[in-house]
C-alpha cells in the first residue's frame, strides 16, 4: 500500500469548514482505492498570527517541504490589515510560495454543464469552456526590487518593479507548452508587449520556447484585450500563459466563467520531484465564516489535482471529480451556486453528498 504525507493547511475564515470536508473526501477515496494519506495540520495565515505572530511558522515550511504534497484552504482577515505588509497573513503564502520554490500556478477552468444558468454569461458563449491557465508564480511585480515607499517634505511616492529573467520566462512557457500537449495544442501567451520592455522579453523568449514545439499553435493577445476576449468568447482558448500580476487578474475573471469562484482549483508547482500546493482560487470569505454557508467544491477538487498531479494517483482524483460532477447533475447546490428548481446545501450536507457519490 501507498503511503504518502500530506501538510494540510486550514487557514483562515471558511479554511476549517471546508477543510473537514475535503479530509472526509480523501479519507474516502484513500480507503476505496487502497492507499494511506498520513495528514498533519499546520498553521498559516492569520490563524498563525495569532498563535505565533508570524503568518508563515517555520515549523510550517518545514512540514511542507518534507511532505510529498500541501493542501491549502484559504488565508486572509480584515482583522490583519493594519499590520505591517511582511506581518499580514497574504504574506505568509507568499513566503510559502517561493520557500517551497513554487514557479508555476495552474488553474483549469471548466463548466460544468449542469452549472450553465449558474454563471452571468450566456449559456451558448459558455458552453463547453475548457482552459487552463499558467500563472508565473515567483516573479513579476510581486517579487521584484527595488519597492517602497518614499515621502518628501510635500509628498509621497509608491513604486514597485516588473522584473523578469529570460531564465524566467522560459522555465514557465515550458510549463504551458507540455499541458498544451496533452490537450487542444493551443497556446495563447498574454502579455502589454506594445507598452512595457519586460513585456517584449517575454514575448521574445515565449517565441523562443515555441520553436521546440512545433506541433503547437503560439498566439499573442495583449493583456486588455485577453481580458475581454475572456468575456466575448472564452472558447477560443486552451492554454493562457501569463506572467505574475496578468495572471492573477485573468484566472480571477476566468473563475466567473464557471458560475461561482467557489468552483475552481488551482496547483502551484516547482521543479520534478518538489512538493506542490494545492488550493482554491476563492479567498477565506471572513462573512460567511462559520456559517455553513461555504461551497468545498473548489476545496474538493484541489484534493483531486493534489492526487493526480502530485500523488499520481488517477483513480482518487477521477473519483471525487465524477461524484461532484453527478451531485451537481442531480440539482444540487450551494447558495453560491443556486438556481430555480435545485436543492440548496450547506457546507457539511454539499460535502457528504460528494461523499456518497464515491
């Protein structure tokens, strides 16, 4: 039997409800398909604020650089929002991100057909949408120096720098170029190459990075444009490769393809061999913490990415996708989620159906 070491991190607001949900799930999935999940909990965000005053422990990025996977829920409350920048629980991922050397965030972006009504968009512009987006993870404007904050006797200035290497670049287009592979062999890279120099490179190095793959169609699209392409017709897309900042703000839009950002996972990857995280794209939702309000779908399915791709174990993944997708079938929902005609659930009763369907 399989034994493999999870770091489950429950984080912050709706973090724990919709994290019992998904250790049910994988307890499930691990006793059907005969393999052991040994799960340590760990702190971060703000939660790790308050037991530790760091909102990245070391015992924590420790834990997670010795587990074969890390299965995130979520981090951020306003209660932390005065601190200092380093000691703010957003910190903290980011710290986790580039200890574990995580370079590439993927978030696949599928609707289910059972979600059509769910979503603002029409049914026929969503249908059949399936694309992947690959997010630069460690670079860009997040990371590069110099930053701050400079006052005068009159005012004030911000500044921070988009900085990539040609290294960079490659790295993450190679990333693209293998999942495009396997899928429609179509990659669309976005950059603001038309305006910003760091743009220029990493159109250069893409275009370089192309010639390797041959059998894969390379497009360009201005970020703005991307932006409403992503509304206008989402179809057109199979894999969008972006840099740090264009591919927060677009898998964001992305998201709402779907009907609810509660919906879509994500993996943020490092080299062959590292461990990855595995975590929803929705944030903590301090509003509803505690409520019973929350949809695990996303949380869900981040369990299935952390199987596939970080466990390599199909079945497990396979299963726990196919149940949401008949709970889904059969009219259930969530408040996120709900339309006329569907049965609404909470957090626990949404994860017990996904449950039974295994």
């Amino acid at each position: 039997m399989k034994n493999h070491q999870i770091v489950l991190l429950p984080g912050d607001g709706i973090g724990q409800e919709i994290t019992t949900v998904a250790s049910k799930v994988l307890d499930r999935v691990s006793k059907k398909f005969n393999f052991r999940l040994e799960i340590k909990e760990h702190l971060i965000g703000g939660s790790a604020i308050q037991e530790t005053g760091d909102p990245l422990p070391k015992e924590t990025l420790s834990a997670c650089k010795e587990s074969d996977a890390v299965l995130l829920a979520a981090i951020g409350s306003p209660e932390f929002d005065n601190l200092p920048r380093e000691k703010r629980p957003e910190s903290g991922l980011l710290k986790l991100r580039s200890g574990m050397h995580l370079f590439a965030n993927i978030r696949p972006v599928k609707v289910f057909p059972a979600l059509l009504e769910a979503s603002t968009l029409k049914p026929e512009i969503i249908e059949d949408v399936d694309l992947v987006v690959v997010r630069e993870l460690t670079g860009g404007v997040y990371f590069g120096k110099p930053k701050g904050r400079i006052k005068s006797e009159d005012s004030e200035r911000a500044f921070n720098t988009m900085t990539y290497s040609a290294e960079e670049i490659k790295r993450i287009s190679q990333v693209a170029f293998e999942i495009a592979k396997e899928r429609r062999k179509k990659v669309c890279s976005v950059d603001k190459a038309n305006v910003l120099d760091v743009s220029q490179l990493w159109r250069d190095k893409v275009e370089e990075i192309s010639v390797i793959y041959k059998d894969i169609n390379l497009s360009h699209q201005y970020v703005d444009n991307a932006a409403m392409q992503l509304i206008r017709n989402p179809k057109q897309f199979d894999v969008l490769l972006t840099g740090n900042l264009f591919g927060d703000i677009l898998s964001d839009e992305a998201a709402m393809l779907t009907g609810s950002i509660g919906m879509l996972p994500s993996a943020s990857l490092g080299k062959e061999g590292t461990p990855g995280l595995f975590e929803p794209v929705h944030g903590s939702a301090p509003d509803i913490a505690g409520l019973n309000m929350a949809n695990p779908i996303a949380m869900a399915l981040s369990a299935a990415m952390m199987l596939r791709i970080g466990l390599k174990e199909h079945a497990g993944a396979e299963a726990i996708e196919n149940s949401i997708n008949t709970v889904l079938d059969k009219g259930f929902r969530t408040a996120d989620l709900m339309s006329k005609g569907c049965t609404e659930l909470g957090c626990r009763e949404m994860g017990e159906r996904i449950i039974e369907e295994i």
